[in-house]
C-alpha cells in the first residue's frame, strides 16, 4: 500500500508540475544563434515575399571586351517570388529579361537582343543564422545559388540570327534593409553562367555570361515572423527520472525478499496506530491546493475527529525553485491554506491545529520536487 500511494502522488506530482510552468513563447527573436534554435513549423500561407527590382546587366560574351563599357550596359527589370521556411532558410523563382547587347567581329559591331530569364534559388540567411534571430533586424545579408533557364530571341536586323537557349547556373549576394514591417529595401549582386554559344559567337571559350546589379523592394505577405519552440524543462525531467528510479530500486528491493516463510511462527498482532503523517502536494509556485488532494485533507480531519488528536501543519518548499525568503513565505502560504481548509471545510477546531513554515532550509526529501508540500503529523506533544 505505500508503494501504491507514493506511485499515485508522484503521478498527480508530475501533472502538476508540467502544467505549472508559465508558457510565454519567443515570437519574432530567439535568444540562441539561429542554427541552435528550433523554430515552429509555420503555415503554408506564411512567410511569402514577392520583390520588384530594376538595376544594370552587362553580357560577359566572347567580344564584348572590345566595345565600349557603357555600350555594354543594359536595362535589367526582375520580379521574384518565394517563400521563408524558416529564419534563415528560403526558396524563391526570379525572372529577369530585356535587352542584352552583344558585340562581334573585330569592329565590335552591336547586336541588340531581348531575352528572359527564370531560375529557381535557396537563400541562406547567415545574419539569422549565426545569429541570434530578430524579425526586426535593420540588415540581413543573404548569399543564395540556384539553377534555371534563359532564352535569347530570333532578332531580324541586318543579319537574321536564330534563337539560342541555355541552362544557367545563378550565384548572387542578397542585401536586405528592413523599412517596416511589410517591406524591405534590396539590393541584389548576382551571375549567371549559360553555354558558350548564347551570344551567337562562338569562340570555343568554355561559357558566356550575365552579371546584374539591381536595387528594390521585397513585400512580405502573411505572418511576417516566425515563434521558437520553447526546449524541455531539463530540470523537471531529471526530477522525474529521480523519482522513477527510486520507485524501481525500491521494487527491486523488494522482489529480493521471500514469498513466504513457513519456519516462521504465524503471529498476530495488534497495531495501534495513533500517529498520523499526511501529505498535500503542490505545484511549481503555488499555493493553490489542487482538486486531487483533497483527499488527503479530507482523511486527515477525519482522523482527527475519530481520535481527538491535535496535528502540525508544516509547509515547505523546494530548494532549487526561488530566493531562501521568498520560499519562506510560500511555505507559510501553503501551510495556511491547509489549514484553512481542515477548520472551514471539514470543521476541525483550529485549537487543535499547529501551523509552522520551513521555507527551503529544511527539505523533508531527497528528491527535490517533492518538497513542494505541506505535511500533516500528529501533535505528540
């Protein structure tokens, strides 16, 4: 039976103490660098972005370097699209296009050519990544790759030329300067690799290319900011470990003892028990007494009536939870309210109850969150 009573306060004592812990979860920051922090997964309409941008785009093809270099610069419009996972991790699309100017003979004679471009990217926030995240950072650096497709049109000038196509490989730094809580400022450094003929001039060199420089604005759609997922109370769950160990070592103990043992004489004895020590237990922080020890209050009184005896009421509290002095007060705050509840309740005469508080100095138990308890013992004095 005492197995069976102390297994049953340790199950209401793990309720209690897992649902006395105030939750205030971390909505737009973390504490920790990105990468340690686990972050909730959000919706599937949270966290978009959609960006316009316009800037500069220069052809990197096998003549170009004999034209004028401000010949060589081109009007870049881009949209883009995509979406946050998390703090630090993304996918977007981006499309850019208009008109690339290419260059060929040994006159540098100029060919005028429009073109779109789409490719697919993973960003990678370093800023919220190593870290601590803040949805409210004024600047986010942001490295991404990706891969994708470009088209260059058939133009009919002078000289007819055909339309070239290419995968592309796309590299580029992404910098991001927060406006307000919807927008952001971006100025994009990116490249493109594509095939060697994309220009129409082949040369047998190894690729061709489009380097882009390109300012504008990100507009975020949905929940802008992301919650962090708050870790196990470690403190709690050693506790509760402790606890568990102890019940098993205590089983053990006794399945090393004999069935039965016939030398023995059968003896009967009569016990008397005058002595009554019972226990109220409460949650992390509280001196609430909970529906479910009730009971205990409950068997006490009647004790008490039945044998006429007095009994001490003594609070304690843990020791690792709070200052020496403000554990002195909610030990004196659960003994009372134990008390309380004997006199009210059930009809004790408070003459014959003795209340004392121990605060955190004394600690009736080895494990520590069991000291969260007001103790009921008979009076022999």
């Amino acid at each position: 039976m005492k197995v069976k009573a102390l297994l049953l306060a340790l199950l209401s004592g793990f309720v209690l103490n897992a649902t006395a812990q105030e939750f205030k979860p971390q909505v737009g920051f973390s504490t920790e660098k990105g990468y340690k922090t686990n972050f909730k997964k959000n919706k599937a309409g949270d966290n978009w972005f959609i960006s316009i941008a316009g800037g500069a785009s220069i052809l990197l093809g096998d003549q170009n370097g004999k034209a004028d270099f401000g010949n060589r610069l081109n009007f870049a419009p881009q949209f883009s699209f995509g979406k946050w996972f998390n703090p630090y991790l993304a996918f977007r699309t981006q499309i850019n296009g208009g008109v690339l100017h290419g260059f060929e003979g040994e006159e540098a004679r100029m060919q005028h050519n429009k073109y779109v471009a789409a490719h697919v990217d993973l960003l990678w926030d370093v800023t919220n990544f190593w870290a601590p995240y803040n949805e409210k950072k004024v600047f986010r650096l942001i490295p991404w790759v990706g891969f994708g497709y470009a088209q260059r049109f058939k133009t009919t000038e002078a000289v007819e030329r055909a339309r070239t196509e290419s995968p592309t490989l796309n590299a580029g730094i992404l910098t991001a300067f927060r406006l307000s809580k919807r927008v952001d400022l971006n100025v994009e450094l990116q490249g493109s690799l594509l095939n060697e003929q994309f220009n129409r001039v082949s040369m047998y060199h190894l690729t061709d290319g489009i380097a882009q420089l390109t300012a504008g604005l990100t507009f975020k759609l949905g929940k802008t900011d992301f919650e962090v997922l708050e870790p196990m109370d470690y403190d709690l769950l050693n506790d509760l470990n402790n606890q568990i160990n102890a019940l098993r070592a205590e089983n053990e103990e006794l399945s090393k003892r004999p069935v039965s043992c016939p030398e023995c004489k059968e003896t009967v004895t009569e016990v008397v028990n005058n002595v009554v020590d019972n226990v109220v237990f409460f949650r992390l922080n509280s001196s609430k007494i909970d529906k479910n020890q009730h009971i205990n209050i409950y068997n006490t009184a009647e004790y008490m009536k039945a044998n006429n005896t007095p009994i001490k009421v003594i609070g304690y509290a843990d020791k690792k939870t709070g200052k020496a002095d403000y554990n002195m007060q909610l030990s004196e705050k659960r003994a009372k309210a134990v008390a309380k509840e004997l006199t009210e309740k059930y009809g004790v005469d408070s003459s014959r109850i003795t209340i004392e508080w121990k605060g955190c100095e004394e600690q009736p138990y080895s494990e520590n969150s069991w000291n969260r308890v007001v103790i009921m013992r008979a009076d022999d004095k």
